[in-house]
C-alpha cells in the first residue's frame, strides 16, 4: 500500500522532492502547501514540472494553509520550507505536525539534522515533547549539511584503523545557482562592508555546527569548541548570473571553514568554496570536475580523499546537487515512519537503499 504523504514548500528542494512524489508509486500524494499566493490552486503536478499531460495531473490543488493539508491525514509531511530565514516560523510549523501525529522529514529547520550542543536544551526538549505527544518522528537532511557530512563520511570512517581529521568540502560555482534569497543570505552580490547574514558571528557555527557535532557523536571525538572563518573576494568587473547582476567591487567568491576544535587541534572542518566565476581566486581549492564537487578527506590509517561529482541530464552541477539531497530526504520516508519518536539523525536511522527505484527504462544504451 502507497504511503499517504503531504508536501510543504516548492522551492529548489522542494519543488524535486515534489517531483518524486508524484512519480514514485511508493507514495500517495494528499495535499501540497504553498507560501506563494500565485500558486495556490495550481496542481502539484504543474508546481514541480511534471504535469505537462493527464498522466501526471495529480488532481491535488496547492494550498496556503498547514491545517488544511493535516487535515488529509498524511502518514508524513516532506517539509522543505524555507528555514534559514523563517526559524522560529519552521519550527512552530514541524512541531505543529509532530503533535498532530504526523512524520517530518525535510530540508529545513537545519538546526534539527542534529541539534545537541548546538540548540538550547530548552528547545530540543519542546520538539522532542510534542514527537512523543504525536508518538511521530523527524528527519531533517540535505547535502551539505547533509549526506556529505554524514553519510559518507562514516562510511569511510568504518574502515579505519586511526582518524586524525575529518574534512567535508563543497567547491562549486553558483553562478547557475537560481536562489535569489540564498545568495542575499550568503552575500553575494552585495558590498564588502555589508556583514551577510550568514557571516554574521557565530552563524556559521551555528549552521555548521550540526554537522561538526553529529560527526563527533558517531566517531567518540571530545568537540571543546567550534570556530570558523571566511575570506571574501570581490568581482573585477560587472557581470550576470541566474540571480540577477553582480557589480565589480560586490562580493563575488567566497571561503569559509567551521572547524571542531579537539585538545587545541581541528579534528574535523567542513569548508566551503564559492565562486561566481572560474577565474576567481584561482589559488583556492578546485573541484574536481566541471562546476562543482564535494570532497571527504580522512587524514589517518588509511587516508582517504573522495570527490563526489554530481551530474544530471537536466540540468548542471547545482541542480544535480539539488537532486541529491530531495532524493536523501524522499527515500527516508519509510524508514522515519518505522522509527521510534523523537529527533531522528543519520546514527540512528537505518541505511536507506534507494529501494524501489531501479528504473532501466532510463538507461541510455549505446
């Protein structure tokens, strides 16, 4: 029997995990909840680019309201929603649906991928209350931070003999990037004397520091504290990318590094490396293929260095990485229904397989 799951948010994640949802016959789609006014009564099909003919209208019409779309009793609401800059709104709204005795899994709020040691005591406990209330369960992931950070990064890590540092990196061009407020977010685009929100103190910590602190807990590593830093470059001249203009002097790269400090050494650093162009900064690091790679370094016995390209067939590196992280959250599902309540995490959840996927109609044979 197909699960009954309800969505929330069609942004860039939202909008693929959508997708799945309506061409996976593993789920039955209930309701779709939408914060943009013009999308409301659109089908779901039409909203995530797959109702182009009968076959795949859904017949289920996009609303603004959460308690409409719980009130069609979905086993599990995919909550993709923007959370970065809406926290406390995200978070009423997961809470909401967990005492409602529905499943989470989603993309946002990130501070529940793993918030010990990152969030107050005080506010785990409330989301945890109302899980056991609904007797429900949440998963939120992504890609980074995501399965970069987790997943494969233990993975490696289990065949070790000694760790000496973990170091998760994305090194990717986001001129393709269509996020308008993700890049604000991030600030680029905007003036060198402008603090971004993201570079603001102590946020990338916070951000990050869900990954620095569930990489901890599953490799027994002591975190004494987080830091971080970030190096900005500014464009040399005007040019476009998908969000709009960027003009010389604004920001146009970007490094940054969180780093799980252990006994006075940095044990395990996640890092970024963004550019709008190529050419910038040539003396950071590079991806390892075309526009954008992850890479996962273990310094220790053995030492591994991984790259990760994401591709797709349609569209470039950003959209790919998009993907993967709707498809992390999607096919999570079954397993965050059969877990007990409560914040579940990558360390407790078991492997999710990508069962039921296999499709050879896809292939391309040569």
């Amino acid at each position: 029997m197909a699960i009954r799951v309800a969505h929330v948010g069609t942004g860039n994640v939202g909008g693929l995990a959508l997708a799945e949802l309506v061409t996976n016959p593993q789920f039955e789609l209930t309701g779709v909840c939408v914060s943009t006014p013009e999308k409301v009564g659109k089908d779901a099909g039409e909203l995530c680019g797959v109702g182009l003919d009968a076959a795949t209208v859904t017949g289920v019409a996009a609303v603004g309201d959460l308690d409409a779309i719980l009130a069609t009793t979905p086993e599990c609401v995919v909550y993709c929603a923007m959370g970065d800059t809406r926290l406390p709104d995200a978070m009423a709204d997961v809470m909401r649906i967990l005492a409602a005795g529905i499943n989470v899994v989603g993309s946002s709020p990130g501070l529940l991928q793993y918030p010990w040691g990152v969030m107050p005591g005080k506010y785990i406990a409330r989301v945890e209350d109302a899980a056991r209330q609904g007797n429900s369960s949440v998963f939120i992931t992504g890609v980074d931070p995501g399965f970069i950070n987790d997943l494969i990064p233990f993975a490696l890590a289990g065949t070790c003999q000694s760790i000496e540092q973990v170091r998760c990196m994305e090194i990717a061009d986001y001129a393709t990037y269509d996020g308008a407020e993700v890049m604000h977010y991030m600030g680029f685009g905007r003036p060198l004397d402008e603090m971004p929100m993201l570079l603001q103190p102590g946020v990338l910590s916070i951000a990050w520091g869900t990954a620095i602190r569930q990489l901890a807990a599953g490799l027994g590593i002591e975190i004494d504290e987080i830091a971080d830093s970030c190096q900005r470059e500014p464009a040399p001249e005007d040019f476009e990318i998908a969000v709009g203009p960027v003009a010389k002097g604004t920001m146009a790269a970007l490094q940054f590094e969180i780093r799980g400090m252990s006994g006075g050494r940095p044990a395990i650093v996640v890092e970024h490396i963004t550019r709008l162009r190529p050419d910038l900064r040539p003396d950071w690091p590079q991806p390892a293929s075309g526009g954008g790679s992850y890479r996962v370094e273990i310094t220790g016995e053995p030492s591994y260095a991984v790259d990760v390209v994401p591709s797709s067939r349609k569209g470039d590196h950003n959209h790919a990485a998009i993907v993967g992280a709707a498809g992390r959250i999607v096919n999570a599902i079954p397993s965050v229904i059969a877990a007990p309540p409560g914040i579940r995490t990558t360390l407790d959840l078991p492997l999710v397989t990508g069962k039921g996927l296999y499709a050879p109609n896809n292939l391309i044979v040569t």
